[in-house]
C-alpha cells in the first residue's frame, strides 16, 4: 500500500573513503518504494556485499514462517451410540499452535480469529539497534569506515481460519493471514579518524497485505483403544499447502508453494491430554539469496518441523495449553559478517554483513490458556517465547484469538 518514505541521498561507501565526511542535509520523498527497495536504499551504499538482500531475505523467512494458529476446533461433538445424542467427545478445548488427531465430527464447524504482535530484536544473534552493514577495515584511522543501522522493525499479524468436518475422520480448514510490517530505521557511516558521522538515509513506513494462505487437511488413520466416548485419541495426518499469495517485494511472503506433511498423535491421561507431531515441508523452488562472490547464491529450501505438547484441564471452562515448537529451514538463511582481502593502499580488508549456508533452527516456547467465555465461545492467550532462533526473531510475540464453534 503507498506510504512515505524519506531516504536522504548518499555517496558510496567505497568512495566516501578518500572524502571528508559531512553531515547529510537533503530530504528526499519517494513515496512508492517497496519494503525490500527501501532496505537496499538504507544498507547498499555500506556494504561491498547484498546485504540488503540479507536482510530481506531473513525478514520474510520469519514472517513466512512463523507459527499459525490450530486447525484443531474448541468444541468437539460426536453422536453417543447408546443415547442417539451429541455429546462433547472432551473436556479440553485443544492446542494453541500444535495439533491433536481428534477430529471435529461430520457437519461441525468452526471459526476464529487470531492476533499477534512482534518486536524484533536481534538477527542471528546481532542486535538490530546500532546493526554493521559494513566496514572498511585500514591502518589508518581517517581512511577506515564502519557502516550502521539503527532498525525499529515491527509485525502484526490478523489470522482468520475456517474449520470443517466433511466426514467422522476428515477435517479441512482454510487459513487467511493479513500481515503488517513496520520499519522505522536509520543507516549511518562512522569516520573513526574524526569520529564525525555522516548519515546516509532514513526510512519510516508501513508494508501491509495479505500473507500466504494456508489449505489444510486431517485425516484420522487410526484411533487408540477406550471406546469412542471420551475420545481415546489416535494417530492423524495432516497435509497443509501454502500458496505463494503474500508480496514478495513486501516480504510478506516467499513467492513460494509449500506443502507439508506430518504425523499426529495424541492421548489422554486424566484430565491432561498430549500430543506432537513431526512433518516436513517441501518447497516447490528455493528462495535463491545472493552473496556477492562470482554470481554465488545461497539456496534455502524446505523445512522440518515437530512440536510436542499438552492439554491440561484446569476447570471445565479453563484449559491450559503448554507447547514446545521447532523448526529447521534448510540450505541458509542465517546472516553474519564475513571479511574480504583488499588489494587498495591503506585499506587491509572489507566486511559486510551477508546471508550465510547455515540452516535457521528455531526453538519456541508457548504457554498458553483457553476460556469459555459464553456458549461455544472461547478466548485464547498466548506468548510465543523464543528459546533459540538463527533468523530474524523477537523474545516474546503476545497472541490473542477468539474461537467459536457454529
């Protein structure tokens, strides 16, 4: 969507080595540019390297990848063989972001709407505030350059899903992601000579619009042994493919089809139920990153995924949900600083910040709670904890959903 954004005009990096550094003056609009053009406005006058597209490329990683609402609906009903009646198949209203291989029942189906909030603050383990793009490395203090940047990066993201149960054993689902990135950041060069800063560009502007959509199914292979009322819990698969629908240029989405597949399984002991899964995503094409070395790109494609968790009953109203979720994206994506011999008098070496080979691994944590609030009604709250990520990551993203079982 059109916004402004204020980039100040700049000299290259390289040829700001043999100048006098001066604070920059001119203002200049342009309204139009996308997300991913406004980082290469900010970083590509820092660095001898794409790391703009480093950036970029890690951004949409975490916004593509993060973790999504359950398919799996609050209120489950089944027909009682001994009564003729539909009766609730648990007492639990199911995971937050995991999945159980309980079904919704023939005909049911359900509705809801989830929102959550990040902040993010490092990017593979580098602080985005005060963040080098690049550096020009030298003997002599008046001739070296340090590149920074100084990032306020925000996402907020409206998921909406609808879930249907076509038969006893099967589920489909629909997820709609509507997604809003904020960006309010500064880039820099430092003369350590003189120590006088020259400030290269500025940017402030919103990127907003629909992420990939998500279809899903579950199919429930098998179901333990216990009698079909309370629901004993089985094994399921679920199959999601997610469609290339979000702005790549936006960093909303990949530009990708994504399928995933995995295995469900789930039990219960009392009034405490667990479940987990493991699956794997594969990626119809990879997302093909630059390095600046001869044409050189990093490839990053497909994904693992597992989760394990639990249902606990608090009260007949009150379910509380403890999850643990990870991820391995495969081929790169993780981004660091990476130094180049120099052959230039005086200048030793360049460093730029860069993507790298190495896979992103993600290790989350999120608890959570379930409120009937009125009828088949439920409230979520839940907070998205990061235990380890190599990409782009907050500490803590605060999720609230609404639930409604029709």
């Amino acid at each position: 969507m059109p916004v402004t954004r204020r980039i100040l005009a700049a000299a290259a990096l390289l040829s700001a080595v043999s100048a006098s550094p001066a604070l920059a003056q001119k203002v200049t609009t342009v309204p139009e540019l996308t997300l991913k053009q406004t980082l290469g406005q900010m970083a590509s006058t820092l660095s001898t390297r794409p790391t703009a597209e480093a950036i970029a490329a890690a951004t949409a990683l975490e916004i593509a990848t993060a973790p999504t609402s359950s398919s799996s609906g609050g209120f489950v009903f089944k027909l009682d063989p001994s009564t003729g009646l539909l009766v609730r198949t648990t007492t639990t209203f199911g995971p937050a972001f995991t999945e159980r291989a309980m079904t919704s029942g023939e005909g049911q189906v359900s509705v809801g709407a989830t929102f959550s909030a990040s902040t993010y603050d490092k990017l593979s383990g580098l602080p985005l505030n005060n963040l080098t793009l690049g550096a020009v490395n030298s003997t002599n203090p008046l001739l070296a350059r340090t590149g920074t940047a100084n990032l306020a990066l925000t996402s907020k993201t409206l998921t909406m899903s609808t879930i249907v149960g076509v038969t006893e054993n099967l589920d489909i689902a629909v997820v709609v992601p509507m997604v809003s990135i904020a960006l309010n950041g500064s880039s820099s060069s430092l003369t350590r000579g003189d120590a006088v800063v020259s400030r290269l560009a500025e940017a402030k502007g919103t990127f907003s619009g629909l992420g990939d959509i998500s279809a899903m199914a579950k199919y429930r292979l098998y179901s333990f042994k216990g009698g079909p009322l309370p629901d004993p819990g089985g094994i399921a698969v679920v199959v999601n493919a997610k469609l290339p629908t979000g702005s790549k240029d936006n960093l909303l989405g990949l530009g990708i089809n994504r399928t995933l597949v995995s295995v469900v399984g789930s039990g219960v002991a009392g009034r405490v139920r667990p479940h987990g899964s493991v699956g794997f995503e594969y990626w119809n094409k990879s997302l093909d990153v630059p390095t600046g070395v001869a044409g050189s790109t990093v490839s990053i494609r497909h994904q693992l995924q597992y989760a394990a968790g639990t249902e606990v009953e608090v009260t007949p109203k009150v379910t509380l949900n403890l999850d643990f979720l990870g991820q391995q994206i495969r081929g790169g994506g993780q981004v660091g600083l990476v130094t180049d011999q120099s052959t230039t008098s005086g200048i030793t070496g360049f460093q730029s910040l860069v993507v790298q080979g190495d896979s992103i691994n993600k290790a989350l944590f999120v608890p959570g709670i379930k409120v009937n609030l009125k009828a088949k009604m439920l409230l979520s709250l839940n907070a998205i904890m990061t235990m380890k990520n190599d990409g782009l990551h907050s500490k803590v993203t605060p999720v609230v959903g609404l639930n409604l079982t029709l």
